[in-house]
C-alpha cells in the first residue's frame, strides 16, 4: 500500500500508471478504506489524502529468503557456496575469462555470471564494459511486536517521508534514506532518527522501538534505475547481473531467468532490450 498527501497522489497515480494491470493491480483507497484494510493506521488517518492499494503484492524478509534458498541450493542442487572468498583479479586468454583469482586460490570455469553489487565497476575495465553503478546508501530497523503493539498488517509506504515497512512475523522492519556515502555502511543511532519519528508517528503502539536492530547497506543504482544484463564485447563467456538499485530483491527472480538464458544462449524469457551492457 503506498499512501501520501494529495499532491504525492497525484504524481504516484500517474507515475504507477506505466506498470500493466494485468500484473500490477491497483485499487485508489480513501482513508475510510485504509483502516478497514490496514486498522493499525487508524489514529495516523488524518496524516494521509488516500492510498493506491496493490493486493498482488506482497513483502518478506530478503535475508532469511536468500540464506534458505542457498542452503536449498547447496543441499538439493549440488551447489557449491564460497564464503568468504574475495576474487582479485580474472584470468583471461583470448576472448575467454578462465579463472577468477581469488585470496584462497585460483577458481576455473567455463561461464560466469558477474553479481558483485557497488564493487562491480573496480572490474569494468578489465571486462571491457562500462558500468554506470554507484553505491547509495540506505537504513533498515527492525524492532519486535509483542502481543500488546498494534503493528501494521500490510507493508506499505509513506511516500511523504518515503518511509517504507514491512511486518514479518512478530518482526517490524522500517527503511528509509538514499544517501552519497561512499562504500561506508557504518551507521548510528542518529541516522535512524527521521525514520523511526515517522515510524511512531504512524504506528505509535506499532512495536517495541527501545530494541531496534539497525542496520545499513549500500544499492548498486545505475543513472537511469535499470539493472544491467548481458555481454561484453571483450569476453565471450562473461555475463552481467547488475545495478539492481532499490529493487535488487524484487528483481532477484526474473533476473536470474534473464541471466540463466544468457548463459545457456537460448530465447530469453523475457526481452532485456534498454537493460544491456554497453561495451566501452
Ligand atoms: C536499506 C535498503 C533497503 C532495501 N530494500 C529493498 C526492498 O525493499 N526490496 C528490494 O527488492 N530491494 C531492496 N534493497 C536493494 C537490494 O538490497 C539490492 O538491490 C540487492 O542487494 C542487490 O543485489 P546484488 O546481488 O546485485 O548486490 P549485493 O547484494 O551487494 O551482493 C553483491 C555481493 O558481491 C560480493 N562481492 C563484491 N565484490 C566482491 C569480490 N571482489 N569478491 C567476492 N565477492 C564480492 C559482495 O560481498 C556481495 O555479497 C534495499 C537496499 C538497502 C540498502
């Protein structure tokens, strides 16, 4: 559910208006309609115009999603996880990479997918492409819910304070802020400080906020908000997974379709036309 005053309505209706219906449907809710839906909003109604609901979609805690589907992976498909593992440089010969060097030794293989997030363009030029990607750093905290709070039972975002949360579970998580920081993803407590006010604001008996868990990290953004797919011209056997920005999670699935068809040269699923690697 994305709600805001009635100016942020206006520009979201028509900004959400390029997503298909038949995928994307979208319901205009008056604020009556918001606390029938999501009744934890109920003392912040005078805070919003109305809402755009979105009953086909959907939120989840991405860390737990990602470590069960690698543990799924490791013990169901014979997959094997490198943790700890940093690659230093590629090994090349001719028009193919051959191995990447890695701090605990040299890794050959016949395909490879490049997913290195914000650190991806340090290895542009080696590969020969160019890699508009830069790292904006963001804020997550998530506080419990005990059974006395009156936390939100839909993920929604307040787009005055393009504040976003999510409910897992007896688990609330708020994030907000896109930040020019460099690589660091240090935090403090002050830098939670406009996103929890919002937060209490909305929710005040939303969660526990004297256990927040913080946390900060970097989305690989590319200019235009696109990620990037595909080959560069200079090794044949090289495929980019790339600048997935704020939506890397959402992205994760039809991305790896795009980036499997790839790798086995066949028709792709979807058409990654305007989301190619431009060589340089
Ligand atoms: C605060 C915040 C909130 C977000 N909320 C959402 C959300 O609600 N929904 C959503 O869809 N997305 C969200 N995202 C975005 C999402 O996290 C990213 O888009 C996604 O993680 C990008 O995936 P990636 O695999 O490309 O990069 P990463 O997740 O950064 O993974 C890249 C990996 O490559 C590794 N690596 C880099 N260099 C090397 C090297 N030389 N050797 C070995 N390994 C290397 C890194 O250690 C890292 O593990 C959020 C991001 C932030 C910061």
């Amino acid at each position: 559910m994305i709600w805001a005053s009635v100016k942020r309505l206006f520009f979201i209706g028509i900004s959400s208006s390029i997503l298909p219906r038949k995928f994307y449907f979208r319901i205009p809710l008056t604020t009556g309609w918001i606390t029938r839906i999501d009744p934890s909003l109920s003392s912040a109604r005078e805070k919003f115009a109305g809402a755009i609901y979105c009953p086909t979609d959907g939120s989840g805690d991405a860390r737990m999603f990602t470590r069960n589907l690698a543990e799924y992976c490791a013990t169901q498909l014979g997959v094997t996880f490198l943790y700890d593992t940093e690659i230093r440089d590629l090994e090349t010969s001719g028009d193919r990479i051959t191995a990447a060097l890695t701090n605990k030794g040299r890794i050959a293989g016949n395909e490879f997918v490049v997913c290195l997030g914000v650190f991806a363009p340090r290895f542009a030029r080696k590969l020969g492409v160019s890699l508009p990607i830069y790292p904006i750093k963001g804020y997550s905290v998530t506080m419990p819910i005990g059974d006395k709070h009156q936390a939100p039972t839909v993920g929604g975002v307040d787009e005055d304070n393009l504040v976003a949360y999510a409910r897992f579970g007896n688990r609330m998580r708020v994030t907000a802020t896109a930040e020019f920081a460099g690589f660091s993803k240090t935090h403090k407590p002050q830098d939670f400080t406009h996103m929890l006010r919002a937060t209490r604001e909305l929710f005040p008996q939303g969660a526990d906020f004297g256990q927040p868990d913080y946390w900060a990290g970097l989305r690989p953004m590319t200019p235009d908000g696109l990620p990037i797919f595909g080959r560069g011209k200079r090794f044949a056997n090289a495929v980019m997974n790339l600048g997935h920005g704020h939506m890397g999670w959402t992205m994760s699935a039809g991305s790896a379709r795009i980036v499997a068809d790839m790798v086995k040269r066949t028709e792709p699923a979807f058409n990654p036309e305007g989301m190619l690697v431009k060589a340089v």
